[in-house]
C-alpha cells in the first residue's frame, strides 16, 4: 500500500493520472480499528529471557515492526488508535504493559506528520 501511494505521488508530480491498477483503496487505514488492537496485544508477549542483544526475531519485535508499517502507511490515523493503549498502559503495574505502551509509542514516532 505504502508502495501505490509513493506511484500516485510521482504521477501527481508528473501530472499524469494514477492508472486505476495503481489506486490505492486504503485497506490499512480501513482495518485500522481491528488491527491495531491486535498489533498492541502483540507488544505484550516479550520473551522474558530474550538477550537484548540477542537477534532473535520474537512476537513482540514482529507486532513493534508491524506497528511501525502501519504508521508509516496511515500516518496521523494512527495516533487515535495507538495513544489511548499508551496512555493506559505506560504506567501500569504489569512491566509487560509498561513495556508495550513505549513500544507502541516508540512505534508510532515516524508515521505522523509534524
């Protein structure tokens, strides 16, 4: 999707109309309702012994790049979706909680404009 919406840029810039094979139908920001409930819950499953060093490819790190995708993609839709997770969570008694609202955020950082 990030991909047919960078094309339809550069036929903007070119003043050419974007071929209808190229449109983008925003199927991301259509689920992000159902999506981001999901990603966020995904934060929470940190491997507790998992070196932080360590390459090893986790739930967790898998729902913080998806999350980061999703942003990029929505970019500012995302913020109502994430923040309120973030805003529960980030001082929650439950490190894994804790863990995953600065995740989450930390997520979000490049997908919304200025």
């Amino acid at each position: 999707e990030m991909e047919l919406i960078d094309m339809a840029l550069e036929f903007q810039e070119t003043g050419q109309p974007v071929p209808p094979e190229q449109t983008c139908v925003g199927y991301v920001k259509a689920a992000l309702g159902l999506l981001c409930p999901l990603l966020m819950e995904t934060l929470t499953k940190q491997d507790e012994d998992a070196d932080v060093d360590d390459d090893v490819w986790n739930l967790s790190m898998s729902g913080a790049t998806c999350l980061t995708l999703v942003a990029n993609t929505v970019e500012d839709d995302i913020v109502p979706a994430v923040m309120p997770f973030v805003q529960e969570h980030i001082k929650s008694e439950n490190w894994r909680y804790r863990e995953a609202a600065t995740m989450a955020f930390s997520s979000i950082l490049e997908g919304p404009g200025a």
